[in-house]
C-alpha cells in the first residue's frame, strides 16, 4: 500500500523496521486484532507495554485509568496551550501514556483512548523504557515517540485513527514490527510480512 499522512504524521523509516504498512479497519477489526495480541503471552516477555492516547480525551479518562489495578497512568496533558489552555476544563482535550502492567487490560484501555481519536500501542525492550517515557514527556510528537520504540529490533507499533475523514470506514490502522519481531507471531497474528 502507499504511504498516507494521518494528522501530520510521516514516520521517519527506523533501521530496524522490518515490515510498516497501514489499511482501512473497522471497529470490529481492531477489536479482533487487539483480542488476539493480548492473549499472545510470549509477545509481552522482557517488554514494556506502553499506550500513548495522542489527544481527544477528557481529563476524566485518565484519572479514572488511573483508579484501575493493571494500568499505570504515567502522565496525562491537555494539548491546548496559550490562549486556549483554560477550555482543557470543558473541551476532550487530553492527550497522554498508559503503562499496562496486566496485558489482560489492553484492549480494553487501547478501545477506551481510541474513542475519536488517535492512538500507539508500543511493545519494545523493557531496558528502553526510561527514554521512551522521557521523549513522550518532553515533545509529546508520536513520530519521535515512534522512533524511539522502534531501537528493539524485535519491537511492535500499532497505531489506531479513529476519526479519519479519509477511510470510508472512518479508521485506519498502521501496523510496524522490527528485523526480528518473532516470524511464528507474523503468521498467527495475520500481520503482512
């Protein structure tokens, strides 16, 4: 498939990107997929599980994620600044990163922040987890979160848009996965190789 810019994004290519390609998905697509990720055990072995919900959100969401056993919210923001900060109290405008500590929970705090909005699965080294935390805290621009998530040549991106204008379904998907993300994974997961 072509490449296509989602909200600005352009992902810089990583030289440990083996296979980045993105579709067309409807809701119940995602769902499947983001069901069978989650009972991949083997996947989530030494790794991080990190979800960025890149904007859209009310403030509500993350302090009721971070009431919830399995999840740890490791920050949350409003991205309207200036003039505009104080609508962050009436208007869904929060943006921020989960850490999933029960894989159990993924999908459903995955579908939560996709609700109108943008949002990353990242799955890589758990020794990177310091600096991934530190480049969404500091810049907050997914393709530099990107970037750094995709230093393990076994990691594993997936991001969601569900409130494109241009999918007929209204949701694309991107799908990226390092040199050596495991080839058993790329078949029962159904991913292009």
């Amino acid at each position: 498939m072509g490449q296509i810019v989602l909200k600005g994004y352009s992902p810089k290519r990583h030289p440990n990107t083996l296979i980045e390609y993105n579709r067309e998905v409807t809701y119940d697509e995602v769902e499947a997929f983001l069901e069978n990720i989650s009972n991949e055990k083997g996947l989530f072995e030494n790794k991080s599980v990190f979800i960025h919900g890149l904007g859209s959100q009310p403030r509500s969401v993350y302090e009721q994620l971070k009431k919830t056993p399995g999840v740890r919210v490791v920050w949350y923001k409003s991205v309207l600044s200036g003039f505009f900060k104080p609508l962050s109290l009436f208007i869904a405008s929060y943006a921020g990163l989960v850490k999933i500590v029960n894989n159990e929970l993924l999908k459903d705090v995955f579908l939560r922040l996709s609700e109108k909005a943008m949002v990353g699965l990242y799955i890589f080294d758990a020794s990177l987890e310091t600096d991934f935390i530190g480049i969404t805290q500091k810049k907050n621009q997914f393709e530099d979160v990107d970037y750094q998530a995709k230093e393990d040549r076994s990691y594993f991106v997936y991001y969601v848009d569900a409130d494109n204008f241009e999918a007929s379904t209204g949701i694309y998907e991107i799908i990226s996965y390092g040199i050596e993300f495991p080839a058993a994974l790329v078949a029962k997961l159904n991913l292009q190789s």
